[in-house]
C-alpha cells in the first residue's frame, strides 16, 4: 500500500466538497482525496482555516479543581477543555481517575464556560456511559492498537482524536484511523503525540515531521501535544509555535491551576503563567500566519 502524498495540494481548504462526495479513506490508494475532512467537536471546527486550542489538566481531580482549570484555559483563548477520567497510568498504584463522576464533573465545568470538552475512553464497555456527556472521545496512545475500541468508536456519532502510539509508524497510526473511519464515522482528528526513541533527555521524541507527514497523505486534521512529547514545561510553548509554524491543525497541552499538587503527571503541566505566555505568544504567530485562533 502507498500513500500518495498530493493530496494538500489537490484538496484546497477553499473548496470543500460536501461529505457525500469526499472519500472517507485516509489510506486508500489511487485517485486523489478531493477534500480536506473538518471535523466539528461541537461548534468547533478542526482542519479549517483556523489552530484549535485543546487545554486542561492530565486528569479531572475535583469539581473544584477542574471548573478553575476550565475557567483558566477559557479565558485565555482555549477551544475546548480536556481532562482525563479514566486514566491509563504506567503503575497501577497511582491514581486512576475518577470515572464516569469525573466526566459528570467534566461536563458541567465545560457547560460553565460554554467550552465542548475532550476525555479518553480507554475501553469499549466505557463507551455507552459516556457518550451522552462527551463531545469528542479521545484514545490514548496506549490504545491505538485496541480495534475493537477503535471499531466500536466507529459506530459512534462523536468525534475521535487518536493518539499516535508511541511506537507507532506513521502507517500503523493512520490503519488505526481507518478502522474507525469504515465503520461509518469520519469525524476523526489525529494527535501526535511523542514516539519513544534513544534520547532520555525529553519524556518522549516529539515527531514533528511524521505529524506534517501524516497531515500530508490523508485528508484529517492533524494537531500535536507538547505535553506528553516533552514531560517538560519549560519546552511546550517553543513546541507549540512550531506546530502552528508547520502549518498543523491544532495542538493539545496539559494545564492545571496549581502544578504542584497535581495528581497526575504533575512535572509536565503548564502553570497558568505559563499558558498565559504561551497564549499570547500563539496570538501574535497567528496573526502574521493568518490563522484564526479565536
Ligand atoms: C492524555 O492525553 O491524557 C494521555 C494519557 O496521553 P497519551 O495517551 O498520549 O499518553
Ligand atoms: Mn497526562
């Protein structure tokens, strides 16, 4: 199989065929994809014209503490609000989420500012539960390689943002797209997240170039998270400019209103001093890059 890579140049964001006549493969051989695929997280739009801001904390703690987080990632410029429920931490003795109560808190902390909001399913028997509060179902990398997650999220009528795993090639990343997509749902957004390589020195190797790769032969938004890829704050905001640069979608970031008592993945959150600098430093790129931010 080949991925015929002209598909950016023969699919225009300014001519937009309607679903009904756009291919649905990102994978397929042969003639070209007529069409960039917008996928609309509620009012959202991601792969138009405009970068989408994902923000929020690794994982939803309290109502307290994630309706402050959705009121600090709004207020200065987020799209939608993130946060995990269900988390797939590397030691089972960490803490593991709150559940489906977390995704009620979730939900009505985005409800408070008007915000859609993103959380991982890490397994199909999730699905149900959470459909009627989530706007977007996110897969973790951990689980790209779940197809019978991925097949069952087909069937559903939400949104999917799908991790990279972090051993994936950019062939094993997009087949994993697929098989949500021919189950009927093509509102798919791909993340790249970090892939694991020699270097030690940044939590994971964020691979910028399979990201614009991968946004090169299929027709899907592609956006990227710092936050996993680096395990380092102080490296987010200069990663973040670098994907609007690179002319990707969007971009995912962990922030929480207080790292240091965060529960999960605490050493990687922004502060909000620093996603306030980074928003900022996003707005000015967007506008000499002529891509909406808000
Ligand atoms: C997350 O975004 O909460 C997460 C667990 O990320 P990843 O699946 O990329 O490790
Ligand atoms: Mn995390």
């Amino acid at each position: 199989m080949s991925f015929a890579n002209t598909h950016t140049e023969k699919a225009p964001r300014s001519n937009i065929s309607p679903a009904s006549e756009r291919r649905t493969s990102p994978t397929t051989e042969g003639p070209e994809i007529l069409a960039r695929t917008r996928v609309h997280i509620r009012d959202i739009e991601v792969g138009g014209k405009g970068f989408v801001v994902i923000a929020g904390p690794c994982a939803i703690e309290s109502a307290p503490q994630i309706r402050e987080a959705a009121s600090l990632v709004s207020a200065h410029g987020a799209h939608i609000l993130r946060g995990g429920a269900f988390k797939a931490r590397t030691s089972p003795y960490t803490f593991q989420g709150l559940g489906l109560d977390g995704v009620r808190l979730m939900r009505d902390a985005a409800d408070a500012q008007g915000m859609p909001m993103i959380t991982e399913v890490l397994s199909e028997r999730d699905i149900e539960g959470m459909v009627e509060f989530v706007d977007a179902f996110q897969v973790g990398s951990r689980n790209m390689d779940n197809t019978s997650l991925l097949k069952e999220l087909g069937q559903t009528n939400k949104p999917v943002l799908l991790k990279r795993g972090f051993a994936a090639t950019i062939k094993e990343w997009l087949l994993a797209a697929e098989y949500i997509i021919v189950g009927g749902n093509n509102q798919v957004v791909l993340c790249e997240r970090g892939i694991r390589t020699f270097s030690n020195e940044t939590r994971f190797t964020l691979d910028l170039a399979g990201a614009v790769l991968a946004r090169q032969q299929t027709h899907l938004p592609v956006i990227v998270d710092p936050s996993h890829a680096t395990g380092n704050p102080a490296l987010i905001p200069a990663l973040a400019a670098a994907t609007m640069a690179a002319g990707l979608d969007g971009l995912m970031v962990e922030v929480h209103p207080d790292p240091t008592v965060a529960l999960s993945d605490a050493d990687q959150a922004l502060s909000p001093e620093l996603y306030r600098g980074m928003m900022e430093q996003l707005h000015l790129l967007a506008s000499v890059m002529g891509r909406p931010l808000s």
